[in-house]
C-alpha cells in the first residue's frame, strides 16, 4: 500500500483552516449513536476523550492506571510551548513552527507541524479558562521562560508540575463528561488487541487487571493514545507501566511503524547508582536556564574527585571545563536536548565523568546564586552586600524557581545542590518515533487513530523541550476531534457494533492462548530478567551513538533473546486474577518485537539525524551528518517477524523552509 | 470568689440562682448546648470508627498529630462524667429544693444568712471527690488545647486559628487551673 | 543492610488477609522503598512464589499510585516523600519494618498493598471542573490578570497528586484535605467562582457518600502528605460550603 499522507493543498498558513472548512461533520443528533475507544487517557487521550464527548460522541476510555489523572503525562515537569509572543521578544507562529522542524533535524512533516504551532495558543488559553494555575508574574499576566534550542522565552509553566497540572486539566475536563455519562472509563484495563471488521478499526480486546477477565468493546473508531515505548531500554524516565503493546497490537494489524529508531536522551537525568535501579529520574530542562554544565579539564581532578579526595568546589574556574558554551557559543547551555546529551556522552567517553560510574557530568548553579544574589541586593537597596548575603538572596531565588528540583535530587542523592554542584547524565526520555499516521491523525487501518507521543508526526529526529505536552493537547483538543468526524460522518446509519462476531471471537481467542501460555509456561526465568537484558542491548548498541556493526549485533541478539523468553520465562499466578507479573509479561514480549525493529531501522537509516546518531556519518568536528537521500520517513509494514518487516518510504519535502545544516553554535 | 470572701460567693449565688433570666433562658441554653455538643461528638466518632473497618496493625500517631486531638473523645467522656458528678453534688439538690420544694430563699437550717457558701465547703471535704474534680479538670485542660483552635478552623478562619494558638494554649492552661485551685484551696483550708 | 519485612498479604478484595513475615538481605541504602519490594518480590518469583502486589508507577513521587503505610505512617517515616521516593537510608540494619494497605472503608484493598481509590474520582465527577467546552475560542489567557499571591496558592493546593495519603493518616479517614484542595484551587481563581456554590456542596455530599470520616481537626494530613497542601485548605472549603448554604 502507498502511503498517502492526505496532506492538504494550498499555502501553509492557509491550510489547516480551508481543511477544516471543507471536512465532513456529524450533525450532533448523529453523534448520540457513535462509539469511540480511547485507549490511554493522558494528555492527548484525556484531552481527546473530553472533546469527543463535549461534541456528543459516546466514548469509552482505558487506562492501566486507577485513575486518568495518573497517566504519565503527570511527570513532564518543565513546561508547554505556544507561539503567544507575550514577552513581545518576536516570537510568532511561524518562528515556533520553524524552530520545531529545525529542532528535529528536517525530518518531521511539514503541514503537521505548522497546524500544531497554529493551535498551541489556543491551548494555552483553553488551559486557563479551565483552571489551570499557570505562573503568573506581579501584574497578574502569564509568565514564560526559555527552554532548549530556540531563541524567545514561550513556555508557559506551573511551578515544576505543569504536567501535572495540564494533565488534571484534561482528567477535570474528562470528569464533566463522566459525570454527564458521556464518557464511560475503564480504569485498570489495558487493550490486547485492536478487532479489524471488514478493514475498518471497529473494537478492541481488553483485559480487566483486577479480575483477569477479558472484555470485548465495540466502536465506530479506535483511538490511541498509550505514549512512548522508552521503557524499551528498561532504564528510562517513563513510568513503570509505561508501555508499547497498544500501539504494536495495531502495527500486527496493518497499522505502519515509523521512525523506530528515534529517541530522546534527556540529558538532565540523575545519573545511575546502581544495579537494583527500576528507573531514571530526570529534571527539568529549565534547570539549564540557571545552571552551567562542566567537567573538570585535568584527568587527575576527575580521579581526585572520584577518590573523595578533592570536592568539585575545589576547582578554580581555570580549572573547569564548561565544554558546552566551549562548543556552542550562540546557545551553550541550552542546545538542544540531543546536542547536548551527546556531548555529555562525549565528555564521559574520553574518561572525565565525575562520579564512581565515570557517567556523570556537573550541573552548576553557583553562578546564578551570585547573578540573582546581586540583582536582588540591588532591589532591596543593600549597599556592599557580603558574599555570603549575595549568594543567601541569590539561593532564595533559585529556590523559588527550582525549588522543589532541588529537594527531589537530594532524597535521591543523599547531596545538598545548593552547596555543591548537582551530578547529571542523560538517560531514555521520550520516543520521536511511533505509529505512522496522515495529516487526519490516521494510521494505515481505516478508523484508527493515534494521537500523542504514540504517533510519529510532529518532532521528526528530535523533540524540543516542552513540546510533548503542546503535541499532545494540540492533537487531542484541537485535531483529532475535527479530523474523526471526516471520517465518521461515513457511519452515521451503521447503527451498534456487534460484538459477537468472527473478528471478535478469532480477537479473543489470540488473547486467551497467549495469556495461558505465560501462566502455564512455568519457565526458568523471571519477566525482569528478560527486560533488563533486552535493556542492555538496547543502551549498548542502539543508544546515545550507535554504529552498522553494533546494530547487527543487536538485531542477532534480541531476536535470540525473544526465542528464550517465549521459551523459558516464568509467570507465577493465575490468569484470572490480578497479576501484574502477567501484565508485565505481555508488555516485555512486544519490547522484544519491537526492540529489533528499532535496531533494523537504525541500521538502515545510514546518516545522522537528531536523537539518531550513527558513528559512521558525523562531521569533522563530530556533529550529526544528516543527508539528503534520506529526507524520508521510514513507515514499516508487519510481515511476521520484524526482520521481515517491509519498509514504505513517505518523502519529505519543505516548501516554506530551507533545509540547512542545523548548527546551534 | 468563694476564695476571697464567703459574702460575695453567697450574694452572687443567689441572684444567679434566682434571677429568671439566668433560670429560664442561659440555663436552658447552656443545657442544651452541651448535651447538643456531647451528643454530636459521639455521633461524630461513631461515624469516623465506621469509617476505618479494618484498623492498623501498626499506627505511629504520635508522629503527625497530639495525643488530645487524636482523643477528644476520652477526654470529653471524662469530662461528661465531671458534669454527671457536678449535677449531682450540686445541680440536683438545686433543683429539688427550687423547683419540687419550692424553695426560693437560698436559706438553710442551722445557717446564718445564705446556705451556698457552706455547702460548697461541706462537698470539698471529702479528698477523692477533690480528687476526681482536679482530675476531670486536667481533661478539660486537655480537650481545650486542641478544642480551642480547632473550632476556629472548623468555621473556616484559618489565620485566626495561627493567630490565637498561644491564646488558646493559655486559655486551656489558665482557665481549668483556676478551677483546680478553687478546689484545692476549699479542701486545704477546712 | 538486612531487614524483617512485616506485609499485609491479602489474596483477594473477599478474601480475609494477614500479616507475613519475610527477610531481605543485601539492600543498599541508597534503593527506594520500591526498589527494597523488588528485590523482595524477585526473591519470591525465583522462589515460585506469588509476588507482593503493589501500586506504583511513575516512581519519581507525582503519581500517585504508591499507597503504602509504612511502621505506622502514610508513605513511611521521612517527610514531604511518596513511598517511591523513601530512601532505605532512613531505616538501620536489623530493622522490622510492618507495611500495610492505606486503610479506610472506603479505600476497600483490591490484593496485598493495592487499595480502590476511585471514591476520589466519584467526588471529582461530583463538581471538580469548570464547565467549559473545548472550543479554541475561549477568551485570550492574558484578559483575566489573577494576582500572582492567588495563582499561587491556587497552584499550591492544586499539586495534590491524589494519593490518599491523607485519608489513610487520619484516624478518622476523612477525605477533607483532598476535597479541600481541590474545592480550594477553583474558589482561589476567578474561572471558578460561577460554579463555586454548587461545586463544594455536590463534592462534599459525595465525599460523604463515600463513606469517609469527619475533620476533627488533628492536622495529621498535612504532616503527612507527600506535597505538603496546608490545612488552610480544609478551612476555606469549610468557609466555602458556609456561604454555599446561607
């Protein structure tokens, strides 16, 4: 099948809303007899759910968790991009949609990312008109600052929740709903799979994770909305639970994966501690407002640090190498995430990481304590302040910024940050790639949807800094409620989807089987020990730099590694029982499906491009060699095992920017 | 004012036990306010029992709150059982001899002027009644230190709440010790 | 260091539970809590066992999902912490420490250390919203200045992550500082107020639905909860339902 990215005519400005003018719609007294699944409910889903109902659909949302309010989104913690131009620093919708692509390394969708820059204030105004306490400076307007990557200060925020607080947005927003009976939720329910009828998306399979018991749900259109597939790596900032069966339940389906191979390293993670680790924590890219990233420039300091016997207080400025404003003058602590991710690794490879692991860079905040120490004694009128009084006022207001940062990183590390700079290494933090969907939100199955970090779209090789949350709201209050009436305005006479049909019942039974297999399989090893070991591979071969040889190596090995777990993993519990071994089982053997898609695509994708870089194309200077040839999304095609997957090429083309060299210095 | 002059004890007894006003409108009210107050509370901790079915193995109160908030209830049965004791040293007797015997004078047999002044100091002879009159005294201390505060923030005034903590910490202290000392200084001194 | 571990093992919401005893050796201080049950857990999946079953998810302290109580308190013995974000340096070598369910009749346990929360949703479906419409035509962000104080303290009361960590300290299991916050963060906000009258009456009449206790007032929510919200918001949502009902 030829991909058909249905991307509309007409000039960029222009197209999204001659699109919308023209599209079909459902008259309300229609949408009383559609169904629509939602699988996931954060920001994208919950938002979605909310709008769908509110327009008169019946929805039917899952989540894993015990609540929509829990869904992950809850931990982005910086902020939500939107081309206000409050601060009047020239911001503008073009310069938002310009620096996106540019962020991504010419290799997101044109049309799409400019419809998202288009709607991101409208978000930010639906936001507060719902209650969202944004911060708001002395005259009571909205604040901003300024994130990594881009020139103008347009993220709006919440203290260091704003996740948190979009998400309760959409779950408050969802709660009207509920209340109404517009929204039936499904609270510990995770989908198995999606039921195909007539190659139209017409149900999905469910699990019940308290009671074990497997549920068919019918509907004119499927939605997902599950998130990103970091926890491949097993290591990751992602939740738990976190997880890609969803998305790759559609992909065995018919629906294309695209872009695998494109992930973020965040690189403001706390750095390893050790073995028994479940989880990377990570920090705000906000804290790179304030914070100068270093590693000392003597091997023999980082030693005498590593022993103890030298503290990082300890280096002069002379001795310090802040290796990020050394390299990228015009942006130096803030390029963007992967630039500086890399250059972390960089540092640490050569053998200057700080901590026992040799994977740690400094986060420093002293300067700051002075700038704003100073800047505050001016305020309130101290003439020849002390040091110890500049940097005390200078701490207060860092404090308020970063506060509650600073408090996570010390019941973590055990460190007072504000006495001595923080440790920091990149970890796994959000996937570019996903399901590969047109303009209309769509993937290759008729009827289904993927919106959020599950779809590929909007940020191409790399994402900037508080755009996950922009995406996922722009993509569940603003599009997809427009773009799936296009497309259900077709079943207005359909009338209810019966569940008791073959596709059901044949949907089920694949279910089932598989599920008895893990509970009856009484293998040698625990789902864990299988998922940290795919997780090696993953970091090892399929990180932060990856190479052809590796890559093969990693294809070779998970594959051994699947043909193992569907052998010999062990399941203790029963089937129809809450059993979180179980559900973790599942989850793992699509990571392992997965997994080798991701190192095929990498190896296949033969240049350098954002959060994908192959050692084998950089500059001379060591930056990503992007190429022409392959200014494409890779869309693949399930065909049984993944190295068989068939690749689709949909080409790239930017009318309304030049394609340049992405240089941050 | 029984400590100062047994005088005035006895005047200001007599106007408050014959004044309609204090007979027929504060008294019934205060009745009705502490028997409404008790009453509350004990359907109040009936519903909080029943809302935890299954309890804690093991539960560190100490570690976030008082011991007088987390037992109001204890401390306010001992202090129901003072009232009981009270109504029925003084209340009781008051009542039959005003209102079954008819008996308005505040006068008693083989008592010169007025009989309230001796029949306090007759009560606070016995040292376990002392006893348990300091004791229900300690708990009305107790109920009062987080009482006190704890009202304000139930009708909503937060700030007042911080504001009058030291008030309310002295007002629990002052008040219930002043009672203790009426009745010590009676029993110490006959 | 090595521990005796005292857990709450429950099969099912019908079965009848108890407490077990377990060790685990080798745990480095610098684990989690939830780190400490993994390594417990994967002992027992070795052993064929049935793994102890736990709500957790974000493990970064936002979620909410972790509901432990922990030698007597909500989310164990440090201060302004999840249980994901309780560190094994705040126990001693030699230890006994007792983990159970956050108890309320209203949280009834689904297995082991996983309650039922959703009475906090039914209460949220009872008023926690502003009734707005998606539209994308709401009025500009910027033409309602709120002052910077009430943005604020809105904000401070809206960071309640919804644990129940409050529920499960009080000795009376009132919900009060959960529907507090949330009553709070509306009525600290000009958006708000349309629906203010009606929403602290219906969420209050759901809470009580619910089956929760009543605020007596001990303040042990606010010491207990992970993210700090103030008891000050138990008394503007009392203030709150007053004017409501006058």
């Amino acid at each position: 099948m030829a991909l058909n990215s249905k991307v509309p005519k007409g000039p960029i400005k222009d197209k999204w809303t001659d699109y919308k003018n023209k599209i079909n719609l459902v008259n309300p007294a229609n949408k009383r007899h559609i169904d629509v699944i939602v699988v996931g409910t954060g920001l994208a889903g919950g938002s979605a759910s909310a709008t769908l109902a509110e327009l008169g659909y019946n929805v039917k949302a899952f989540a894993y968790q015990d609540s929509p309010r829990r869904a992950h989104s809850i931990a982005a913690q910086g902020g939500i991009n939107a081309a206000k131009n409050y601060q009047g620093d020239g911001d503008s919708t073009y310069r938002l949609f310009y620096d996106t692509v540019k962020g991504g390394d010419y290799r997101s969708r044109e049309a799409n990312v400019y419809r998202l820059a288009e709607v991101s204030a409208n978000i930010i105004d639906q936001c507060v008109a719902q209650g969202v306490p944004f911060a708001r400076d002395y005259g009571g307007l909205l604040d901003n600052r300024s994130f990594g990557g881009v020139l103008v200060s347009r993220t709006f925020y919440a203290k260091g929740q704003t996740g948190q607080q979009l998400l309760l947005g959409a779950y408050s927003a969802m709660n009207r709903q509920i209340a109404r009976g517009k929204i039936e939720m499904f609270n510990r329910h995770e989908m198995l799979d999606v039921v195909v009828v007539d190659g139209k998306a017409r149900g999905i399979i469910a699990r019940n994770l308290v009671t074990g018991e497997i549920e068919r749900h019918s509907a004119h259109a499927v939605v997902i909305a599950s998130g990103g597939y970091g926890n491949v790596y097993f290591l990751s900032t992602n939740a738990m639970g976190s997880n890609v069966t969803a998305g790759w339940k559609i992909h065995k389906k018919g629906a294309y994966f695209a872009n695998p191979c494109y992930t973020q390293i965040h690189p403001t993670c706390i750095p390893r501690s050790g073995d028994y680790q479940s989880k990377l924590t990570l920090m705000s890219e906000s804290l790179r407002n304030d914070g100068r990233i270093w590693v000392p420039k003597n091997l023999e300091d980082v030693k005498a640090i590593r022993e103890g016997s030298k503290k990082p207080t300890d280096l002069s400025e002379d001795e310090r190498d802040y290796y990020l404003e050394r390299r990228y003058p015009a942006f130096g602590n803030l390029v963007p995430r992967d630039v500086a991710s890399r250059a972390a690794k960089e540092r640490c490879d050569a053998g200057y990481g700080v901590n026992a692991t040799g994977e740690a860079v400094y986060l420093d905040f002293a300067a700051s304590f002075i700038r704003y120490g100073t800047e505050q004694a001016k305020i309130q009128g101290i003439n020849n302040p002390s040091d110890a009084k500049i940097k005390e006022l200078g701490q207060e207001i860092v404090r308020a910024k970063y506060g509650n940062l600073f408090q996570m990183y010390e019941k973590i590390v055990d460190e007072n940050p504000y006495e001595t700079p923080m440790m920091i290494y990149p970890a796994v933090h959000y996937t570019m790639g996903g399901v590969w969907v047109d303009y209309n939100l769509m993937t290759t199955i008729p009827g289904c949807y993927c919106i959020g970090e599950a779809n590929f779209s909007d940020h191409g090789a790399n994402r900037l800094g508080a755009s996950a949350l922009m995406q996922g709201l722009a993509d569940g209050y603003f599009v997809l409620p427009y773009t799936i009436g296009d497309y259900l305005a077709d079943d207005i006479r359909t009338g209810k989807i019966s569940t008791e049909t073959p596709e059901f019942e044949v949907a089920e039974n694949e279910v089932k089987e598989r599920i008895n297999f893990f509970v009856n399989n009484k293998g040698t090893h625990s789902v864990d020990y299988y998922h940290k070991k795919l997780g090696k591979i993953m970091w090892d071969k399929c990180g932060m730099s990856r190479n052809a040889a590796g890559l093969k190596e990693a294809i070779e090995e998970i594959s051994a590694l699947r043909k193992d777990f569907w052998q010999n993993v062990s399941v203790p519990g029963g089937a129809n029982e809450y059993n979180e071994e179980l559900a973790k089982a599942g989850r793992v053997a699509d990571f392992l499906e997965l997994g080798e898609l991701f190192a095929k695509d990498a190896l296949e994708r033969e240049e350098s491009a954002g959060g994908h870089f192959r050692e084998e194309y950089q500059t001379p200077e060591g930056e990503a060699k992007r190429l022409k040839e392959f200014q494409f999304v890779s869309a693949w095609e399930y065909k049984g095992e993944p190295k068989d997957a068939i690749l689709h090429k949909e080409p790239l083309e930017y009318e309304n920017i030049e394609v340049k060299e992405r240089s941050y210095k | 004012m029984s400590v100062f002059s047994a005088d005035l004890f006895n005047e200001v007894s007599h106007f408050m036990g014959t004044n309609p006003v204090v007979q027929f409108a504060l008294q019934p009210v205060l009745i009705f306010g502490v028997v409404f107050h008790f009453v509350m509370g004990f359907i109040l901790e009936l519903q909080n029992t029943r809302a935890r079915n299954v309890s804690y193995a093991k539960n560190n109160g100490g570690a976030n709150s008082t011991w007088m908030s987390r037992n109001m209830i204890w401390s306010g049965i001992a202090i129901l059982a003072f009232i009981i004791l009270h109504f029925i040293d003084f209340w009781f007797p008051e009542i039959n001899t005003k209102f079954i015997q008819g008996d308005w004078s505040g006068t008693m047999e083989g008592v010169e002027g007025f009989r309230y002044y001796e029949e306090l100091v007759h009560k606070f002879m016995h040292p376990a009644r002392v006893a348990a009159y300091v004791i229900a005294f300690v708990f009305l201390g107790l109920h009062l230190a987080h009482g006190f505060t704890s009202a304000f923030q139930s009708v909503g005034a937060a700030s007042l709440r911080k504001k009058l903590e030291k008030v309310g910490l002295a007002y629990s202290i002052i008040i219930p010790l002043g009672f203790i000392f009426i009745a010590l200084f009676h029993h110490l001194n006959h | 260091m090595n521990l005796t571990l005292k857990i709450w093992r429950q099969k099912d919401s019908s079965s009848k539970g108890q407490m077990v005893d377990y060790k685990v050796t080798e745990i480095s201080e610098h684990m989690s809590f939830l780190e400490m049950i993994d390594v417990l857990n994967e002992g027992l999946v070795a052993k064929g066992e049935e793994p102890v079953a736990f709500d957790h998810d974000c493990r970064e302290g936002i979620c909410g999902m972790c509901s432990m109580y922990i030698n007597g308190e909500a989310h164990g013995p440090d201060r302004g912490v999840t249980t994901c974000q309780l560190h094994m340096r705040m126990f001693k070598d030699g230890d006994t420490i007792t983990i159970e369910p956050f108890r309320a009749a209203a949280f009834p346990v689904i297995k082991d250390l996983v309650v039922d929360r959703s009475a906090f949703d039914r209460i949220q479906h009872a008023g926690g919203y502003i009734s707005v419409n998606t539209s994308g035509n709401t009025q500009d962000a910027n033409s309602i200045p709120i002052s910077k104080q009430a943005a604020d303290t809105a904000m401070d009361a809206a960071t309640c992550i919804g644990c129940g960590a409050c529920v499960a300290t009080c000795k009376n299991s009132s919900a009060m500082l959960f529907v507090g916050a949330k009553v709070s963060q509306y009525a600290l906000l000009p958006q708000g107020q349309v629906e203010a009258a009606d929403r602290v009456k219906n969420m209050v009449a759901q809470m009580d639905l619910e089956g929760f206790g009543n605020c007596t007032n001990t303040g042990a929510c606010e010491v207990e909860c992970p993210k700090g919200i103030s008891l000050d918001n138990i008394a503007r949502m009392n203030r709150e339902l007053m004017k409501a009902s006058i």
